[in-house]
C-alpha cells in the first residue's frame, strides 16, 4: 500500500508542472485526450496480449467504468489541464487538494454523519479555498474564475473516487484503468473541438518539450500513477488514499518555482497551509477509532 501512495504522491505532484508544459503549445483538452489514449490503448494491448484474449468486463461494469472516467478524467483532469493555461502549477495542485473535503461533503448529503472535528476540519479547509480562489490568484495574475475551473474539477474528481468505491467495478484493477483511460481519452478528445480546439495545432505549433510532457504525462501521470491509485481505492480506506491530495501540492509548488520559475505568494502559502492542515485533521479525525 505505501509503495503505491509513494507512487502517486510523486508521480501526481509533477504532473502539475509537466500539464503546465504540455499547455505551452498543445491544446489543453486535445493533449490530456492524447495523454489517455496513448495509456489506455498501450495498456490494453498490453493486458491482452499477456491474457492471450482481450478482458471481458460485465456491461453493468462497464458503465461504471464509463461514468467514472468521465468523472475523473474528463471532468477532473481535462478541467484542470483547460484551467492551466492561466493557473500556475502549484497554485492548481493547492485548490486540487481540496478533493478530501469535498469527499466530505458528499459523505454528508448521502446521510453519512462525521465527527465534530471532521466538521470542523471542513470548514477550516474551505477558509482556505476560499482564500485561494479571492486573494491568492489575484495575487499571481490569475482570475477568479480561472481558479473555480480548478475547483470544479477537484469536485468531479471527488464525485468520481467516491463513485469508484460504490459502484461494480473489474475485479482486475488494470483493466478497470486501462478501460477508463480509453473512455475518458476518448470524451477529451471530443470535447476538445467542440469547445473550440483544433487538431491542426497540435501537427502545426507542438513543441519538442510539450510532446515530451504529453509521454511524461502518459507513462508516469497515468499507466504508473492512475493504476496505483485505482488499486488504492479498491484496497485502502478512502481516508489513506486521501493523503496524496496534501503531498501533491507541495511538489508541485516545488517543482513549480524550480523548473518554471513560478513565484509563490504569501497568501498562496497561507491558503494551502489552510487547507493542507484542514486535510489533516480531516483524515486523522476519520482514521480515529470510534469509543
């Protein structure tokens, strides 16, 4: 299990910066649609040559398949990877780590009933975001609703983890990745031109270091990091595969000012603290045993 967490702590904290380098010169959505099919049609050739026949999956798990990429790929990736366009990379993975508290909420309008330091680790949390979005991107050059692109997309990945825990889903966690790879790929590159992008961009203006960030993204973003957490949420509490969401932003803050020089703002500093901590005591207040 830490081996997998270390996995997606890492691999997850730099795909901030490598997105970031991706959006120089590919179209946003096209190149996250790129980045999905490219792992999703490399794993699932893989998975079939191995097995001697393509995997068979239950149509009841292949719509839970469908709903999740969507979820979490098309909704939380492709908003994220539009949004970095105009949101530094670390400043994206500080209001992405708001994906535990948003899992809380969704807990509670399902009638689930968290303890009172849970709640009050909610609120914090959201003084923080709330900091982020109103003061902190201001702070950077970034706009509001720039920033509330992130959070809709920390809200779709949410939607889409708790969803993943819930619903029928392949026993075999490679294939449920591979599958929602090529699903969510497949709804990005869709989406893409009809929200205005063009193919002709990405044969005309890509870039040598924005190729490489679509492989980087790919390879380690998606076939090593996507399968550890899959496997993750079908064999870990949801409160430990939580944990990535206050790794991934100090990575990529790091990451961010270090490969492109990004500059980081006392309120930005002071929001993600907020919500790093609020996560915390979220998550320890959960992994308590109840008396």
């Amino acid at each position: 299990m830490w081996a997998a967490l270390i996995v997606v702590y890492l691999a997850w904290g730099s795909t901030y910066v490598a997105i970031r380098i991706m959006d120089r010169t590919i179209p946003p959505l096209i190149g996250a649609g790129i980045r999905y099919l490219m792992a999703g049609a490399a794993m699932f050739a893989f998975l079939s040559i191995r097995r001697g026949a393509p995997p068979r999956v239950r149509p009841r798990e292949l719509a839970s398949v469908a709903l999740v990429s969507v979820l979490l790929l098309t909704g939380g990736n492709g908003f994220v990877s539009y949004a970095e366009r105009h949101v530094p990379a670390g400043l994206a993975a500080l209001v992405v780590a708001s994906v535990p508290l948003w899992l809380l909420v969704i807990r509670i309008l399902t009638r689930d009933r968290p303890r009172n330091a849970t709640l009050g680790g909610l609120g914090v949390g959201f003084l923080g975001v709330a900091l982020l979005v109103l003061r902190g991107g201001r702070q950077q050059g970034v706009s509001v609703p720039d920033l509330l692109i992130v959070l809709a997309a920390s809200l779709s990945w949410a939607l889409g983890s708790w969803a993943s825990s819930r619903l029928p889903m392949p026993g075999d966690a490679a294939v449920g990745t591979a599958l929602e790879m090529v699903i969510g790929g497949a709804a990005l590159a869709v989406l893409g031109p009809l929200l205005g992008e063009h193919w002709s961009t990405l044969a005309l203006h890509a870039s040598a270091d924005s190729l490489l960030a679509v492989a980087y993204l790919a390879v380690v973003g998606s076939v090593l990091a996507f399968t550890a957490y899959v496997w993750l949420l079908q064999h870990a509490p949801i409160s430990q595969v939580s944990t990535y969401a206050y790794v991934n932003p100090v990575v990529a803050v790091a990451l961010g000012a270090v490969l492109l020089g990004e500059r980081v703002s006392t309120t930005t500093i002071l929001g993600g603290t907020i919500i790093v901590l609020a996560v915390a005591l979220v998550i320890r207040a959960e992994a308590r045993p109840i008396p």
